[in-house]
C-alpha cells in the first residue's frame, strides 16, 4: 500500500497534526479532502510551531500540498495563512502548492449566515467554528456555489451571483439582515481572484500523474468520524463526510487509492461544540485530563469536554471508515490515575446497546456500561519501545484494541516526532 489515508476516529482533536507531520515528512503529495479552515493542525517542526487550518500539512517541509474538490475554500482566509506561513520561512509557490478549480468557495455571506443560525438557535446551536462552512456546503449541494473556477470567468459571474444572492436575501430577510451587496462582493472576488487562481488546476489530472509515478500521498483528513454529516451524532457534526471513503471522492482519485486507513485514536475523550457524549466527565478526573491535555480548541480556543474511552464509538468509526490500524495519542495524559475505566456499551430504556443508536434522543439518553482497569502512577511521557511502557498502560491498550477490534499502529506519547511506539509503518504495510 503506498498511499495512506489518515482521518480521526473521534470528535476530532485526536492529535492527527503530530502524526500527519511524521507522515507527510515521507510523502510525495499530501492532500486536504473535506472541511475547511474549520479545522486546526498544529505541527511542531525543529522547535517552531506552526498552525494550519486549510493548507495541508505537507507545505512545511515543501512538499506537494493539494486542497482537493472536497474541501470549502474560504480564499480570504488562505491568503492571511499562506501570508502567516511565509511570515515564519515557508515558501509557498504553484510548484507546491495546489488548489482544485472545482472548489467552492466560502464567501462572507456563509459566515454571516453561520453566525445568524448559530444566534437564532441559541441553546439549540451546534457550536459551531463560525467559519461558514456548513452554508457553503449547503450552497455546494444546491447547485449555487461560487468556485474557484469562476474566479476567471467574473464578466460572466453575474446571473450565477443573482441566483446565489436571491437564495441568501431572503434567508437574510428571515434574520431581519439588509440584502447581500452584491457589487461589492463581486469586487471583493475580484480582488482576491489573482491571488487563488495561481494555485488553481485540475487537481485530479496531477494527483494521476502523481500515482502514476509510484509517489506516495498522504490523505489528510479533518475533524472526526463522529462530526460526519451521515455517520456522526447528527445534527450536531459538521457539514462534510469525514470518513476515509472522502478522500477518493474529495480528491478526484477512485477508491483503491486511500491505502491504509490509520484512524487517529485520542486515550480518552474530548469533543467541542454542543452534542451527545456519554462517557463526559463533569468532574475532577475531567477537569485534570482536560489540563493535563491542554484540551482547548486550535481554531477557536474553546475548551474541550473530556470524558473516559469510549470503545464502544471507536469501534464504529473504525467499523465505518475502514480503519487498517489505529495511533492511539495522549496516553501520557492517563498518567498517574488510579484507576481508568473504559465504555464498552450502552444502558437504554433497560436494553444494552453495542452501538450508538441514530437517534439524537436516543445518544443523549444512552447510558455508559463501563469496566474499570488499574491506572498506572509510572511516566509514559516520551516512551519510544512496547518495553518502556509500563504494564497497566500495555494492558490498557491492549483492552482497548481487543474492544475496538483494530489493531494499534502506533501510540504517540508526546508532541514530539520522536516520541512515538510504532508497531506497523502505514507506509509500509
Ligand atoms: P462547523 O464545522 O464549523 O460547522 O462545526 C460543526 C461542529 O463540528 C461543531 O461541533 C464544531 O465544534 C465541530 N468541529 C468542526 N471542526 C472541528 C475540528 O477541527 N475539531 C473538532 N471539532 C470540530
């Protein structure tokens, strides 16, 4: 399998951006699928931090980045990006960097209309990143959107412009808003279409050449299998299919493409936003992993809700994306507990459940079954060998492969590259 496909089998937030960084230090192309800058990737490369959000991982170290079809491009927000990444030494060029030109955009009216939603909804919000994306979605599937491809056709844009502002008038109207200024956003695209349309091409043509090379690509996914808008805890996920399956159809390239399928697997749990989450701790355990974790979100710096190891979850996310093996991340972060315990079921109405049901009643309502294992008071913070872990830990992994029937790849026990147990190379497998 030369290619790898990495997508995060929770909430998101499993810590793909270390693993990423490992991985797209030995690819040949690394490609975004699906989501927007919605999410948040935070590689440390030499000592320097730095924070992604829509360019694919691989632009640090000048490898080919490509943004595929799959993905909402707000071009606005590339751009302070790619500025803030040159800013830190990155050299950014079309010869590296590559965006689908049958993109669509996100424009300043998704965000507003994110943000009306969100308002509106109060108590009922989903939480969202107020990015835009999940009206820029929408506008994708209801044949109105804006693509990068048009940025070289704006003396024709105007009757595509009329039928997309209609749309969005009287959604504004709805929320008392004026109507979109339409001469305005023309000439904001106008200002910004240079800028994108240096990037733009037929991304699946390059990608094929790629394959056809023998090249390796790195598929990098966004967010969690739990945010998928099929597969995730509906209505409160993001607007994308987030599974492995996307990176074919979110790239240009057929399914026998992805390769192995490495599901990110955070120890315990976090999810942000509003939403489901059985196992959440809303005590002192949950208020130590959540600073031992530093769970706060990238993008927005929202906290995190924590909550114990849901198997239960993962073994669905793993089930439905196909997972080959799994990173399971932050295990140093259990350290010192007396005891962990992890889900394996749900207590409902008085039936036990082995899945999450689809019903959003239903997943508030489930009730987590656990079994409790000794934690372990030994450091697992920088272990590079099975050997340097200590027992409890070896048994708690070897619980929770056993419950999400996947076998671990690796485990992560710092941010550092280095710090990493690696028991199958998805590259090599
Ligand atoms: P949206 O993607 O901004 O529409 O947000 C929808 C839901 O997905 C919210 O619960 C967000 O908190 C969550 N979400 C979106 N992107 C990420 C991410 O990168 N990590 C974790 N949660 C995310």
């Amino acid at each position: 399998m030369a290619n790898v496909t990495v997508i995060g089998a929770q909430w998101g937030d499993e810590g793909k951006g270390k693993i990423v960084d490992w991985l797209a230090s030995r690819a040949d192309a690394v490609v975004r699928f699906q989501g927007g800058h919605n999410a948040g990737h935070t590689l440390v490369i030499d000592g320097k931090t730095y924070k992604l959000s829509l360019l694919p991982s691989g632009i640090v170290s000048g490898t080919l980045s490509v943004i595929g079809n799959g993905v909402v491009l707000d071009p606005w927000a590339l751009r302070d990006e790619v500025a803030k990444v040159e800013g830190q030494g990155v050299s950014i060029t079309d010869d590296n960097l590559a965006i689908a030109d049958n993109c669509p955009l996100i424009l300043p009216l998704h965000r507003d209309l994110d943000g009306l939603r969100e308002t509106a909804a109060g108590k009922g919000k989903i939480g969202t990143t107020g990015r835009g994306i999940g009206p820029a979605y929408e506008d994708k599937v209801g044949r109105r959107a804006i693509r990068v491809c048009d940025l070289a056709h704006l003396d024709t844009l105007e009757p595509q412009l009329d039928r997309l502002c209609a749309h969005h008038d009287a959604l504004r109207a709805g929320f008392g808003q004026p109507p979109v200024d339409r001469a305005a956003l023309l000439e904001e695209l106008r200002e910004i279409a240079p800028f994108v349309l240096r990037f733009a091409q037929p991304v699946w043509k390059r990608l094929k050449k790629v394959r056809r090379a023998g090249a390796k690509i790195l598929f990098e996914g966004a967010q969690g299998v739990l945010l998928d808008v099929d597969h995730g805890t509906y209505p409160f996920v993001t607007s994308s299919n987030t599974v492995s399956g996307t990176a074919a159809s979110g790239s240009g390239l057929g399914p026998n493409s992805t390769g192995f399928v490495l599901g990110i697997v955070k120890a315990y749990t976090t999810r942000v936003g509003s939403g489901p989450f059985p196992t959440e701790l809303e005590d002192d355990i949950g208020q130590r992993l959540g600073e031992r974790g530093h769970e706060f979100g990238t993008v927005t710096g929202r906290k995190r809700r924590v909550g114990w190891f849901d198997a239960v979850l993962v073994r669905q996310s793993c089930a439905i994306s196909g997972v080959t093996g799994i990173a399971l991340t932050k295990i140093d972060v259990l350290d010192g507990l007396e005891k962990v315990a992890i889900c394996t079921g749900y207590r409902l109405r008085g039936k036990v459940y082995d899945y999450l049901p689809s019903h959003a009643a239903d997943q508030a309502e489930c009730e987590p079954i656990y079994e409790e294992m000794p934690g372990w008071s030994e450091s697992t913070a920088g272990a590079r060998s099975y050997a340097d872990l200590p027992a409890n830990a070896i048994k708690y992994i070897q619980r929770i492969q056993e419950l999400i029937e996947c076998p671990v790849a690796l485990v992560s026990t710092s941010p550092e590259r280095d710090d990493t147990i690696l028991m199958r190379d998805p590259f090599v497998d």
